[in-house]
C-alpha cells in the first residue's frame, strides 16, 4: 500500500508538471496570459502535492510509532500481570 502512494504521488506530479511546463510554454508562445495563469496554477498544484504527500508520510509515521508504544505498554502490562498471578 506504501508503494501505491508513492505511484500516485509520482503519476500526480509528473502530469502537473508536463501541464504546467506545456501550459506557460503555449502561453508565452501564443501571447496567452489565461494559459501561462494556468500553468502557473499547475506549478502551485506541483508543490501542493508534494507538501501534502510529506505531511501523510510523517502523520504515517507518527502513527506506527504510537501503535509500537501501545505494544510495548500492553507487553509490560501482561507480564506485571502475569507476574502477580492475574492471569484469569
């Protein structure tokens, strides 16, 4: 599933990137204010993309870290109780 991200993110950036690139060089060439706006549009959308990929992967992260924590906690838990004879 991670690697399926990663592809997605790739796929969005590479398509925003070409429209941008594509959009302002058409606008420049045909004196198109309205598509260079909307390569610049797409240039944004790049940078959008990827800050939002980041901000995943490190919620991603964060979030495996806290259920290691769980573990280690329900692990302690369990053999104080184990230890104590509560094991019902």
């Amino acid at each position: 599933m991670k690697q399926a991200s990663r592809a997605l993110t790739t796929a969005a950036v590479g398509f925003l990137a070409l429209d941008a690139l594509l959009l302002g060089y058409a606008g420049i060439a045909w004196h198109r204010p309205a598509l260079v706006a909307g390569g610049a549009v797409c240039a944004v959308g790049v940078v959008l993309v990827i800050v939002a990929w980041r901000r995943y992967r490190r919620t991603l992260a964060e979030l495996d870290d806290a259920q290691r924590d769980m573990r280690q906690e329900i692990e302690s838990i369990r053999a104080l109780l184990h230890r104590r004879h509560l094991n019902n």
